[in-house]
C-alpha cells in the first residue's frame, strides 16, 4: 500500500488489464521506488491502455509512427520549491498489445515485465534517461536495483 502522501490515480482504458495486474501491484511498486528514490508528497497517474490508443500518443508527442510499451509525460512545471505540498510528478501510460508481445518474446511474465515498464517510467518522470550510454547504464542500474527489491530478474540479463 502507498504511502499517505503519495496518490496514484490508476485508469484502465482496456479491460484486458484487469486480468493480468492489480492495483495493489502498481501501488506496492511505486511505493518501493519512492523508497530507493527517496521521494514522497507526489501524485502521479498510471495509465493502462492498448497499441491504437498509445501509437496516438507516440505520435502527438514524440513524432512516432508506431506504438510503443511504455510513456512518460513527466511534469514540466516541477519545481524544488514545491516540496511543502503535494505535487503531480506526470503520467505513466502502458500498452497491454505491446507490453504482451514483448513479454512472450522475452519469456517474461506478463506483470513482471509491466512492473519493470512502470519503474522505468517513473524514472523518466524523476529526470532518467537513456539517450546516452552513460544514462543509460545509471538509468538501467537503478531500474535493476528497484526490481531486485520487488523480486524480479535483471529485465537486461539475457536467458540462456
């Protein structure tokens, strides 16, 4: 369960979420990142949608032609001086076709890899990136270091 102080509001766009991960399970994982991130007094919103609605929004916003697993909108106007109150650090929006697919062809369970788009996610919204090989290898260390407190796999190490 989150924190008191954190609010997650969670909107499930396509049913077929509903059979394959929870909102206990969205919570407990962002809970833990705000712990290893040491963050708190935020409100984010997880959005679990499909490839038709993400593709409109990869290309709206970044240009792209295709849909994708995972998108971050952090928020813009975040500023240090907001940390006495409750703020909207952005929105995680997931697509089930995509996250599916990718989960069958890395031999992952479908959650598992879910759990892993959403921190990845939410490390895009605390300022992560990977556009560069050094991001990329801080961004991805830490992703590992969240997951092996939830219990799942380095997502990077590759199955024999």
């Amino acid at each position: 369960m989150p924190k008191n102080n954190i609010t997650i509001d969670i909107q499930i766009l396509d049913d077929r979420w509903k059979k394959c991960i929870d909102g206990v399970a969205i919570e407990n994982t962002i809970s833990k990142i705000s712990d290893v991130e040491k963050c708190d007094n935020f409100e984010l919103s997880v959005c679990l949608t499909n490839d038709e609605e993400i593709q409109k929004l990869n290309h709206d916003y970044r240009g792209k032609e295709k849909p994708t697993n995972v998108l971050s909108f952090p928020n813009e106007a975040l500023s240090l001086e907001m940390k006495d109150r409750q703020v909207l650090l952005g929105d995680i929006v997931l697509s089930y076709d995509t996250i599916k697919s990718e989960a069958l062809k890395q031999d992952k369970t479908f959650a598992n890899h879910t759990i892993h788009l959403i921190v990845h996610g939410f490390l895009h919204l605390m300022g992560y990136d990977h556009m560069e090989k050094t991001e990329a290898e801080v961004m991805e260390a830490q992703e590992i270091k969240i997951l092996s407190l939830l219990k799942i796999d380095n997502p990077y190490t590759e199955k024999e």
